[in-house]
C-alpha cells in the first residue's frame, strides 16, 4: 500500500511541474548556454585580450596585406565583428579607440578629433553671414572680438555686411607686418601683453610663424602676434600705396584669377598652360626668402619672397611653388625666371593649396590685381 501511494504521488508532481511554464524556461536557458559556451574560445576570456590588443596594434598596421583582410576586426572565435571600433587618431601618431555618441555636437566632435589641442594654425578669410556680428564671430572662431576689429580695421561694434569678407586669426591677437629694422624682442616690448615674460611670447611667435629662429625676419613678413595687444596709439601695420602700372609684371602670363583678395593682400591666379609654368619676379629686388623644402610658413609650402628697396620697401611673395630656382641673397631683375607653379594637392612643395595655382602676394602696396572678378583670364606677352 505503501509503495501504491508514493508511486501515485511521483506522478502527480510530475505532472505538475511539467505544466509549470517555469520548468521549460529553465530547460532553454541550460540549452542556450550550452551552445553559447562551447562556440567561444573560452568563458574567461570572451573578447579581445591585453595581448590581441597589443599585437593589433603593433603588428597589424605593419603588414599592409592584412589591410585586405577578411579579419580586420574579429571578435571571438575569428568571427567578423558586427559592429567595428570607432578609431581616433591621437597626436602623438597613435591610435586608440573611442565609443562616439549616437548624438553629434561640435562639442562632441571637437573632443573626438583633438579638441583645444588641435589648434587652428590657417588664417580663415571669413564671407559675412546675415545675423553675423563681431562678438558672435569672435565666439564661433574662439578669439577676441578685438583680435578680429583689429585684423580688419573696424570697430568691435561695427555692422558687417553680408557677403563682405572677414580676416579671422587662428587665435587671439595681431597680425603685423616686420619693417625695416624689427626685431622679435622690439615688437614684444611695444605689442606683448603685461602679464606674459618676453622669452614666451617670442617663442611663441617663432612657433606659429615657423621661423628658424628669433633673427629669420625680413620686412614684408606678416607675423601672427598670438595674444598680443594694440598699444593705444599706434600707426597702420598695413598701409596700401598705389604704384605706377608699370611698377610691378604678373609673375605669370597667361593666368585665370582663381581667388580674390585675402590673407594678406593676396591674389590667387592659375595659368592656363597648367603646373610647372614658369614664374617671373615682379620687381627688380633682392630674394630674403627662398623656400625649397615644403616648409608650412603660413601653408604657402615651396615659396619666394622679394624686397623690392627701390619701390619703397615693397615686398612680393610667389607661394605653391614646384620648383625655386633662387636662393635668399640673390639679386634678380624684373621678369626673371624664379621658379615653377605648382599647388597641387600632393605635390611637393604645394602647402596649404587646393589646385595648381600661384599665391601672389604684394606688401606695402596695393595688389594690381585687387578688384578684378574672380575666373577672369588675363593673357600677357613676354614681359
């Protein structure tokens, strides 16, 4: 009897338990993690080891082969991984991986790609918006509103019009022009702030201008002053003087104007015959810079600068350059061959260029080609 009610009681919780929704749950979950435990490699180690890390990172970038790999980013067990790391490029040439918000500000961006690391070096030449104002300017480019009233001779109260154009520094401060005699420490002591030492604001400007040193200045030479101050009475650091036409040559002959006037007092021409066109010296004068190894200087790359003495200290400068057939010192005359036009991008030399083209720029003076429209064609016989 005994035997009879523990075999009747067997089967009725039995019965129960398989009509428990519970019971079958349990049974898929055992199932699951069975099937998820032996396709990884192990459960200790789901994901990308120390090690695997190191050896990507080190190795895999090395072998140019694995670039067309079907295991540029595995996960365990050499699956292709569904969702790739977002990668940073870091400023020590490094690489590391970053989770990017699904939400993007320029906030957000800024700290993704650099943030206030990445300081802007380019001078912006900046087209006015409707709404645009100098403070509102000031805060969007993050200088001062001084620093952009003082780069384009306005007030920080003035109305800007839409479509004029703006010089927008890369930071706060001046944009000067060195004449005759300047050195870097008579500037600081006339345009240095008070609270920062000499020697810093110096190095400073060596630093953001690319010169060798505190002597590689020559008149002419617009030099970014970074958070330098406009002393109260000051004479223009840029005064335009007209020149007979027959003062200055194009340095090319036949060209297309590609570029109006910006930074600083500059002319972009493209000549119709392409890259490797000639360049002629606009002035009889002396060569003070003669750059030849793709030097940034103001992203100009291979370039040539001119003091024209006779004309009243005007300067000239030939940016983009392909190849320089001048050194600093030389004496050339006007319409000698100095150089070739180069400028596009990837070449060597082009600097900071977007297409092959000459950056002419004229110091001291005002620019012959100021005013023209730009895609006008200007064809000229040997000069």
């Amino acid at each position: 009897m005994l035997t009879f009610f523990r075999k009747k009681f067997k089967r009725t919780r039995s019965k129960g338990i398989s009509k428990n929704p519970f019971f079958y749950f349990g049974i898929m979950s055992v199932v699951l993690f069975g099937l998820l435990f032996f396709s990884s490699d192990s459960l200790a180690q789901p994901n990308y080891q120390k090690s695997t890390q190191n050896a990507f990172f080190g190795a895999f970038f090395k072998n140019t082969d694995n670039l067309g790999s079907n295991d540029l980013f595995v996960g365990q067990n050499k699956a292709l991984a569904l969702e790739t790391p977002d990668l940073k490029i870091i400023q020590d040439n490094s690489i590391g991986a970053v989770s990017t918000p699904s939400t993007l500000t320029t906030q957000t961006l800024g700290d993704v790609f650099g943030g206030p690391d990445q300081q802007r070096k380019d001078v912006i030449n900046y087209t006015v918006q409707a709404g645009d104002t100098v403070t509102s300017l000031a805060s969007e480019f993050q200088v001062t509103p001084q620093t952009i009233a003082w780069a384009n001779n306005i007030s920080v109260n003035s109305n800007l019009k839409v479509g004029s154009s703006l010089v927008i520094l890369p930071f706060s401060g001046i944009s000067y022009i060195a004449k005759n005699g300047d050195t870097l420490s008579q500037i600081a002591k006339i345009y240095k702030p008070k609270s920062e030492d000499t020697s810093t604001f110096i190095d400073n400007v060596i630093a953001d201008n690319s010169l060798a040193n505190e002597g590689d200045i020559f008149i002419g030479d617009p030099l970014l002053l970074r958070d330098a101050v406009m002393p109260t009475r000051s004479t223009p650091a840029f005064v335009q003087v007209a020149l007979p036409n027959s003062s200055l040559i194009y340095p090319l002959l036949n060209f297309r104007i590609t570029q109006g006037l910006h930074y600083f007092n500059a002319i972009d021409i493209q000549p119709l015959a392409g890259c490797g066109t000639p360049i002629y010296a606009s002035a009889a004068g002396v060569v003070q810079r003669a750059v030849s190894d793709g030097g940034y200087h103001l992203g100009l790359g291979n370039h040539v600068s001119i003091l024209h003495a006779a004309l009243g200290s005007i300067v000239t400068y030939y940016g983009h350059m392909m190849k320089v057939f001048v050194s600093p010192g030389e004496q050339v005359y006007q319409g000698q061959e100095i150089g070739l036009v180069g400028g596009q991008p990837g070449m060597a030399g082009a600097g900071d260029s977007t297409g092959c083209h000459t950056h002419w720029e004229v110091i001291n003076a005002r620019n012959p080609l100021a005013g023209i429209p730009v895609g006008t064609i200007i064809n000229v016989n040997k000069q």
